[in-house]
C-alpha cells in the first residue's frame, strides 16, 4: 500500500484481501476511485449496481458509498486492488488563485452533485495520471491532480451513479439554513446564531453541515456572501470598502482574501 496525505488530498494505492475493504461509508471529501483488479457490487447513494475491473468513478462529499468486491475475482495473490485519491474542497478553492481559467474548471467539477462513473474514453485518460501519480512525490501529485480536476471539469464522459438519499428532515434544515443565510448574509451571523435557529447546538449544527455539504458553514456563507460582492461590483456604484461592509464581512484585508481565492482575482480588478 503507497499513501501520500496532506492537509488537502490523500492518494492511496491499495493492494488487500476483498473482505479487507472499507465497508459502506461516507466523508466530507470527494473520492476518485479506479478498480485495477476486482468485480462485484457496488453502493452509492441511491444506487446499486454491478461493477468490473477499469471502472472508474467519482463521489462527491457527503454521500455513502461501498464497493462489495467478489472473492473469486482477485490477482494471483488473491487480492484486489484500487487506487483512490481524496480531494479535500479547499484543494479545489485554492485552485481558483491560480488563476480564472483553472477556477471554471473547478467550478465544473464542484457542481457533480451525483456520483458520475466515467466513459472508457475518458476514463482512460484518467487512469492514466492516476498510474502515474504512483510513482510520482507530493509536489508531482499535485499538478496531476490539477490536470485531473481540469479533465474531469470538461464536459461530456460521465453519467450519473447514485445520488444522496437526503432524509425529508435534512432538506428541511438545509432549506431553514440557505433561507436564514438569504435574508441575513448582510448581517452578523454567528455559528451559535444559525444553529439556534434550526434547533441544533453548535457543534451538531457544524458536524451536520459538513457532513451534507462537504464544507463548513463559514466557507458557505463566505461564498454567499462574496457572489453578492460581484453582483455590486458590477453595478459599479460603490467602493470596495463600502461593497465589503454591504455584503455582512467587517474586515476589507480579509474580504480581499476571500474573494480573491473564491474568483483568482481582487474586488479592484474584477470591478
């Protein structure tokens, strides 16, 4: 097994007995799954479905997942194996400093809200910077991995896998949540404010909304708050600093951060 992990990503290249794999589970970061050797069942979200050697496929955070492999499909040694990359959504954010072009497609790629399972032309390309990224150090497996959200970004060469199955009381909540934030983004929103509101202490609220959405709340609203920016900025009759203040952030420094890393560029250029 070769397992690479930092703040943002894990890539592991996993060689094990079938009864070995992790069983159904779900996380707050999107998971890149390529099965070398191996067949059987597969579970996503709402969907089971059977699956072979060379699939390729991607979860979003947030939604469960299991791959129930046979065990008279293995190697020579009796195992199957797969390699799998966890992308973290702050790699994604970052990506957007890197300039306008790089932010599309992470965007593009952001907006899989389905598990999608790739086509073989284009999971060959795929698997191909996967196999790679085997042999590849930390500072290399980052760029693959851009090279990976720009081809998965590209339109064209999925079809959906499975879907959350949200509960009624989730969407409920969710609803509460997006609702509370239109009506007071402009305002101060605390954790302990919007918890409150949906009937949850604080650290449930956090734990639960992560859990959905695969980011943390203040990274929900920061976003929110900063495409109301662009749409001020656009108007062109107001100030950065007074457009900082208009949309909820009291700190310009920090509102120049934010909206740098959610666009690639500062509120002076954009305007």
């Amino acid at each position: 097994m070769s397992q690479t992990e930092n703040h943002s990503y894990t890539f592991d290249c996993v060689h094990l007995a079938p009864d070995e794999q992790i069983g159904s589970h779900q996380h707050s970061t999107w998971e890149l799954s390529y099965v070398i050797t191996g067949a059987g069942m597969r579970t996503i979200g709402d969907m089971t479905e059977p699956f072979s050697s060379g699939e390729v496929v991607l979860v979003p955070p947030g939604i469960s997942h299991c791959w129930y492999f046979d065990n008279k499909v293995t190697d020579t040694e009796g195992k199957i194996e797969n390699i799998t990359l966890l992308l973290d959504n702050t790699f994604l954010n970052n990506c957007a400093a890197l300039g306008s072009e790089l932010s599309e497609y992470a965007d593009r790629f952001k907006k899989n809200t389905s598990a999608v399972k790739f086509t073989k032309e284009k999971s060959g390309a795929i698997i191909g910077i996967l196999k790679k990224m085997c042999g590849e150090n930390a500072a290399e497996r980052i760029a693959s991995i851009i090279k990976l959200i720009i081809l998965i970004g590209e339109s064209g060469g999925m079809k959906a896998v499975g879907k959350s199955q949200k509960t009624d009381k989730e969407k409920e909540r969710m609803q509460q949540i997006q609702t509370y934030v239109v009506c007071n983004a402009k305002r101060n929103i605390t954790l302990d404010d919007v918890a409150r509101h949906i009937g949850m202490n604080r650290t449930s609220f956090c734990i639960f909304f992560k859990r959905t959405t695969g980011q943390t709340f203040v990274t929900y609203l920061n976003e929110h708050r900063i495409r109301l920016a662009c749409q001020l900025l656009r108007q062109k009759k107001m100030s950065v600093s007074e457009i900082c203040y208009a949309v909820g952030f009291n700190d310009v420094p920090y509102f120049n951060r934010v909206f740098k890393r959610c666009n690639g560029v500062t509120p002076r250029k954009y305007k």
